[in-house]
C-alpha cells in the first residue's frame, strides 16, 4: 500500500469516528407519549412542543397524544403549559403538599358541576381534540416527506425513551 493510500484510510478512519462522536453527542428530543387533560390543555401543550426540531431525528415526534384525567400529572416538562383549573390532587401527584380533605371535596364537587352542566359542549370538546391532532399529524407527515423519512414505529419510540432513561438514570415522567 502506497504511503498516500495509507494516509489517506487514515483520514477516513478519522473522519468516521469524528461523525461518530457527532452522532453520540447529539440528543434526541422524541417522546414515546405527550399527554394532555383537555382540549385547551392539548393546544397550549402543542404549541410549547411540536415545533421543536430534534437534533437526531430532524423531525421531533412527540408520539401517541393521550388524554389523561386533570387529577393526573403531565409530563415534566409540559406541566408549566398545562392551562386547566388548579387540582390539589395533581399538585400532590407533582411534590406539592397534601390537599385538604374540603379542598378536594370542594374541587370535586365543582368538577361535577362542570360535568353535568347542560351547557357542555361535549362534541364540540371532541371535535376541536380531534382537529388538533389532525393537524398535529399533518404538520409531522408533512415535515417527514420533506426529508424523505418514515414516522418512528411506537417501538422504536418506545427504545429511544428506555436508553434515555437508563442513561439518564431517570423513569420516566
Ligand atoms: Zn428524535
Ligand atoms: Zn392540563
């Protein structure tokens, strides 16, 4: 092997573990799930999220959108977005004190209120949750045929978080 041969598989071998490094070094901001309490709460959430890129993936996928009750806690990170009512029981779940049993009752009793009142608008909430999602769909598809990629499959989703955990030391949420 000729000496510029030689120096030249040197190179490459550099240049391989340099984009390697790179790589290693670059955080994927993908989520295997973002939940959400209501509509209100899903746009507010969208809007603070989806338009983020990731540094691996170029296009972040926030994963399945999932509604959960307002007494439950939203992702760490989205929980400064979260737009609904205060809920001692959620703020508990998070670290807060514990709530007082009149506070909770109160809370609870107000909750039934806005169930039952004969003005809810129980489609339209759907609708407008339905839409978001659309569009939040939209926007992902749309930016993955940009860059002639597939969405991420709810397992490799789900990989990405695990290894992120374990390295991070970190369950989930
Ligand atoms: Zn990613
Ligand atoms: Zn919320």
């Amino acid at each position: 092997m000729s000496n510029l041969q030689v120096l030249k598989n040197r190179v490459f071998k550099l240049e391989r573990l340099e984009a390697k490094q790179r790589a290693a070094s670059l955080i994927c901001t993908c989520r295997v799930e973002t939940d959400y309490h209501d509509a209100n709460c899903l746009e507010s959430v969208l809007k603070a999220q989806a338009n983020f890129a990731c540094e691996v993936h170029g296009i972040r996928d926030l994963g399945p959108l999932v509604w959960i009750p307002d007494g439950m806690p939203l992702i760490r990170d989205d929980r400064k977005f979260c737009v609904c009512p205060p809920n001692s029981g959620r703020t508990w779940a998070e670290g807060g004190p514990k709530p007082a049993f009149e506070q909770t009752q109160a809370e609870l009793e107000a909750k039934f209120k806005a169930i039952f009142d004969p003005n809810r608008d129980i489609q339209g909430e759907s609708d407008r949750i339905n839409a978001l999602k659309a569009q939040y769909d939209e926007q992902i598809e749309r930016g993955l045929a940009r860059l002639g990629r597939r969405r991420l499959s709810y397992e490799e989703l789900a990989k990405i978080e695990l290894k992120r955990a374990k390295k991070d030391r970190l369950v989930w949420v």
